[in-house]
C-alpha cells in the first residue's frame, strides 16, 4: 500500500516537471484583406418641387412620385422593397422677386439585387420618360450571407497569419510558444464600414426591365468592389 503511494506521488511530480509553466506572452496580430464584388444597390430617389402655393407645391410633388410609383409597379417591385426617407415642405426659399416660395420634398430609397444590366436601364428609363426634378443617388453594399462568408474565410487567413508571425517572432528571441491566452476580433471595410451597411436583413428584389433605353455608364464600366478587412489580435503564451 505505501509503495502504490508514493508511486502516485512520484508520477504526478514528474507530469508536472513536464510542463513548464508561461514565462511570459507574446502578442501577434493578423490582418487579411479581400476585394469583394458588392450584391446590393440602394438607390436614393429624391424629388423636389417649388411653387408659391403651399398646396400646388405638394400636389405636383404626389404627382411626379405617382409618376415613379406607376414605373415601379410596371418594372414588377414590390412595395417592401420601398421605404420613405424623407417627406418635408418649408417656405425658407425666395425666388427672385423676393416672394416666398414652398419647397416640397419627397426621397424614396429602393434596395435591390445588384445588376449593372438594371442599373443601366433605370438610370436610361429616367433619362427617356417624362420625368422632372428627379434625382438619383446609389449606394452598393454587401449583403448580410455574402458578408458572413467573406468575413469567415478572412477570419481564417487572419489567424494564420498571427501565427505565422508570433513564430517568426518567438524564434527570434529564442522563447517557445506553449498556448494560447487570449483572441479578439475586429472588422472592418475599407470603403463601407460594416456598422454604416444598413441592410435590412431581406432578400432585396428584383425589376423587369425589357423596354430598350438609352445606354449610360452603367453599360460600360463595373461598379466598384468592397474592400473588406478582418483583424485578429492573439496573446500567445510563451515559455523559455
């Protein structure tokens, strides 16, 4: 009984002279970048009318919307797909005879799938169809499954390469690195921050766009990518 004793206690000093403890952390941050072709356009149609009657002022603003809602309802978008961003009139405007003048305003922004062939032929419906003081802003983004996936894979190279420099960095000053102490996080995008992506989390819609139109840009040139970044900052153990 005492020998099986002491053998418990002999082998259990000798795992612990087997692991030595941290002398110390070594603290490595990876980076990993990707250029991301965008799959989500938000257009920012924004219409403004003037007039010295408050009241004419607002009904040829509901008639030039109606006018692009007509477009909309023919192009098969569905209404969820449209949100209003602003709807406003003031009387802070003059016009030249130093008469008071009512300014209304009424901005529409409509999320879809990103396509330059639609992009092209909404931008060349404005330019062809009977519409006045319309304007149109845009704006790409990635979607929420699209940004996952990027995120995942750059999460990964990261990581990989934190590692591969705490090494290089370890050999250099002649130290072993026994664990890992502490992972965190951190994102972002280079040209769309992720905390500015403002998608709603739906499956953005779709338009038919058969008529023919006038080419624009949109003909010719691709839209921009994303660039997106993921960086994680690893405490290494290390020991001598």
């Amino acid at each position: 009984m005492k020998k099986h004793v002491l053998f418990i206690l002999f082998f259990t000093a000798a795992a612990f002279a087997q692991t030595p403890k941290p002398a110390g952390e070594l603290t490595s941050e990876g980076t990993a970048t990707k250029k991301v072709k965008p799959d989500i356009v938000t257009l920012e149609i924004s219409v403004s009318k003037q007039n010295e009657s408050e009241k004419n002022a607002l009904k040829e603003l509901n008639d030039e919307v109606g006018k692009l809602e007509s477009f909309f309802t023919r192009t098969g978008l569905p209404k969820e797909s449209i949100t209003i961003a602003e709807y406003e009139i003031n009387d802070n405007y003059r016009d030249d005879k130093d008469k008071k003048v009512y300014q209304a305003n009424n901005t529409l922004k409509v999320e879809l799938k990103l396509d330059n062939k639609l992009l092209d032929a909404f931008y060349g419906e404005l330019q062809a169809g009977n519409y006045k003081d319309v304007s149109v802003d845009y704006e790409t983004s990635l979607s929420a499954g699209l940004r996952k996936k990027v995120s995942a894979e750059l999460v990964d190279k990261a990581i990989a390469d934190a590692k591969e420099k705490a090494e290089a960095i370890a050999k250099s000053l002649g130290v072993k690195i026994s664990g890992i102490r502490h992972v965190s996080k951190y994102g972002r995008s280079g040209i769309v921050m992720v905390d500015e992506v403002k998608y709603r989390g739906l499956e953005a819609a779709s338009m038919k766009m058969d008529a023919p139109h006038p080419p624009t840009v949109f003909a010719k040139y691709e839209v921009q990518d994303i660039e997106v970044e993921e960086q994680i900052t690893i405490i290494f153990d290390i020991t001598k």
